[in-house]
C-alpha cells in the first residue's frame, strides 16, 4: 500500500528543485515542502519554506536539516550532493530518501564508469575509451581512428560539469581536437580517468528519465533539451536552454521499450555490483538512423527537462517516490503500466540566462516583467535569482529563469512560452528563440538499442 509523505525536503536551489516544489506542495496531503538551501522565489510558493544556509555538500548538515523538520522523505536535486554521499548519509540514519548512493551515482559522476556498466549490461553506447593525464599519445591514436570514420570526434571530461564539460568536433575540426588534448589531459584535473573520447554520432537527441527503486523503473513522459547557447545549435554548450515534451518522434509505446532495454539492464547490472540505483535515472539518447544509442546517463532529474516534464505528470509524484525510497516502487498509483499517467497536451521550457554565459555570468541586473509572465498563465521557474531591497527579482547566476508554456499542442506551447519569455526583460538577457520550433514528426526505431 503506498502511502503520501506529509512532510518533505528537496535538496537544491535552482530551478528543478523549484518545479519539484511546485509538484509536491499542490499534491494531496502534502503539508509543507522544505527546500534546503532552497531560495526566495522558492519560499514565495504556497506550503514551501526554505532553509538557508546549509551546504548541500555537507552530508551531516543535510541529515540535520532532515531532522530538524522530521522530513518523512528527502528528495536529493543536484548531481553534486549525490557525489558527496549526502543520500548514504541519510540512508544510513534510517530517513527516507529518494537519490542514489554514491556509488551509484557514479553512472553520472564518472562517464568512463557509464561506459564500463552499460557494457556490461549489453546496452549501446558510442564507441569510446578513457584517458588519464599521462595517455595524451594514446589518445591522439584513438581520436585519429575515430575521425577515419569522417564523423567527427566528442570529449568529454570524465567527472560532472554541469552539463557543460562536452565539446563536440566536426570532421573539418580534428587538428583543433587534436590541439586541445594537452588542455583536457592536464594533471591538475586529477588521477584516474579524467577524459573521454567517442565516436560522434548523428541524429536527434532525447531525454528519457524513469524512477527507480533498484530493480524496476517507471518513465516519466520524455522531453528534448537544446544544449547550445543560440539559435540553430550554434555557440557553446550549457547546461540547457530549454526543453520540451512530449516527443513525436519517441511515442509511449517506445518510451517503455527504451526503459525495458536501457533503464533496465542498467538498473540489473548496478544491483549486481551491490549499488542498487534509486532515484531518478536519466538516460540521454541519440534516436540515430540505426535506432536510438546511449549518451549518457544522470543520476537525478534533468534541468530544463523537469521544468517541462513535471507540469504534464498526472499523478501525485510524492507517494511513488516514496515507494520507490523504500524498494517498493509497483505499489505507488500510477505506475502499472510502466509509464505514468500524464495531463493532455504539450509544454515548452525556455531559459532565460544572463550576458556572459555559460563564462562568467554577469549579476546584479533588475529583472522586469515576471508579474505579467505569470498573469499570461505561464510557469516560471528561478535558478539564479535573488530578491531585491523593496520588492522583485535580481539576476544571482548564469542560467536565470525558466519560463514554461502549455498548450493543447506543441505549436500551442510554444506560442504560450514565447510570449511570456517576451514579457520578461534584464540588461543582457540571452535566450533562444527555436525551442520546439520544428520537432521531428516520424517515430523512431528501436533497432539496435541493446547489443
């Protein structure tokens, strides 16, 4: 039997800590949200309180937050505190909690570990290997046999960079690859693995996340981040600047077979390394012309795409994963079908970021319009933001706002998201303006998802 939580505590500050608030706190039976260190706009929600001033690195500062507010589930946000153990932490005092270890969390923490385990687990990825600082030769042999291919070549750093520690070459790029690999390979970025090579891969990418309880998973609806910084893919990568859902071009029925043969097997070959995964596993796919292939895999919700997935989930999120937190995760309402229950209908994420990201954010900018973003009847999330003396908003971070449309389509969506994107202005506000502007159509297949 599945039982609400009352009392809950997110982990976090930005704006998918700020979506899970809004989810949890409009659920039944839920008395009060606390977010730690959480933030003024998050605080500004009905039932949500804040509590500043904890470290959300610090396992035993966290377990006292929990404590303090009898939490009777904690929701771990970030990847960082995932990383720092601050679920075992809260395992090992006997709270509930919905994050993985942090040995299992290195599917996120450490790309060369992805690779090792969904190997193992026979699921495809891009070929790839792993260098530590002392390989740079070895590296430049493999780059040049993967560039043979006239594909193109992508490094990654091994560890968590906010999404931002990926840079694509294209074929006419090899010698420019070839010439950062010094940079990459720095001894001061660590022992072990600390970059790694793959084969560049086309087509479109897709984010299926599902929660887990260690052995069984249930997909949330699927959505689509857009990476780069402008229009067109063009610029840096970031840590996102918008996302939408659902996908026309990754159905239901082939969200549960993506979760039958990634999820899955992933979720089999960490419990049988003795890390059962609970939390949130986010498989980020390229739906390629030979079937979608595995990118990478998260430990915890994406952001944009909570932003844009929360909205559309019919369900009350707080008793499934609290089902899951305790092994438990068929019982929860919702989840017989492999896939939970969603709203009719589309939503658009867009990010609104401040001049100088994804470098050296300038902050401190007055933000203006957020009232009328709100009465058009959009939803809008604050990652980087601080309250200002008197009354509004100031810029306080790269990534600033997402502002969220819905829409009975996602033309419509997307109408609502840009409109009230328009309505909100600062001095140096960077945003795009194709979010969801032409998605794919065709259905993918699913060939050659598993090898």
């Amino acid at each position: 039997m599945s039982t609400a939580p009352t009392r809950t505590l997110i982990v976090g500050s930005g704006a998918r800590e700020h979506a899970l608030a809004w989810k949890l706190a409009g659920e039944p039976g839920m008395n009060t949200v606390y977010v730690t260190p959480g933030s003024a706009a998050i605080d500004a929600e009905p039932l949500v309180s804040s509590i500043p001033g904890i470290d959300p690195l610090d396992p035993a500062a966290v377990l006292a937050a929990a404590r303090g507010v009898a939490a009777e589930l904690v929701v771990v946000g970030p990847e960082a505190p995932l990383a720092a153990g601050v679920a075992d932490a809260l395992r090992d005092a006997g709270i509930a909690v919905f994050g993985p270890s942090r040995a299992a969390a290195r599917i996120e923490s450490s790309k060369a570990f992805c690779h090792d385990v969904a190997g193992a687990a026979g699921v495809r990825m891009a070929s790839a290997r792993a260098f530590a600082s002392g390989e740079a030769a070895a590296a430049r042999a493999f780059v040049a046999e993967l560039s043979a291919t006239g594909d193109g070549v992508v490094l990654k750093q091994d560890g968590l960079a906010a999404g931002k520690g990926v840079v694509v070459y294209e074929p006419d790029e090899i010698e420019r690859a070839l010439d950062h690999l010094d940079t990459w390979l720095d001894p001061r970025h660590g022992d072990g693995p600390i970059l790694v090579v793959e084969e560049r891969l086309r087509g479109r990418e897709a984010s299926v996340i599902a929660i887990c309880d260690g052995r069984t998973a249930v997909a949330l609806p699927a959505s689509r981040d857009h990476k780069r910084l402008c229009d067109a893919d063009a610029g840096p990568n970031t840590g996102g600047m918008g996302a939408y859902s659902p996908l026309p071009d990754l159905p239901e029925e082939l969200v549960r077979e993506v979760v039958r043969t990634v999820h899955e097997p992933i979720l089999s070959e960490l419990a049988h390394r003795g890390t059962p995964f609970v939390g949130f596993l986010y498989a980020g796919l390229m739906l390629t012309d030979g079937g979608p292939v595995l990118l990478e895999c998260n430990a915890r919700l994406g952001d944009p795409e909570a932003q844009v997935i929360l909205p559309r989930v019919a369900v009350a999120l707080g008793p499934v994963m609290a089902a899951a937190a305790r092994g438990s995760l068929g019982v929860a309402p919702g989840t017989a079908s492999g896939l939970l229950p969603v709203f009719p209908g589309a939503a658009v994420g867009i990010v609104l970021a401040s001049e100088g990201y994804p470098g050296k954010p300038k902050v401190g900018r007055p933000i203006d319009g957020l009232d009328a973003a709100t009465h058009a009847g959009a939803l809008v999330f604050h990652a980087g933001t601080v309250r200002r003396p008197g009354n509004g908003y100031g810029t306080n971070g790269g990534r600033v706002l997402t502002v969220v449309g819905r829409g009975a389509d996602l033309a419509a969506a997307r109408t609502a998201a840009e409109a009230a994107a328009d309505a909100i202005s600062w001095a140096g506000l960077q945003r795009r303006h194709d979010i969801a502007a032409d998605p794919p159509l065709a259905p993918a297949t699913l060939a050659e998802v598993g090898t």
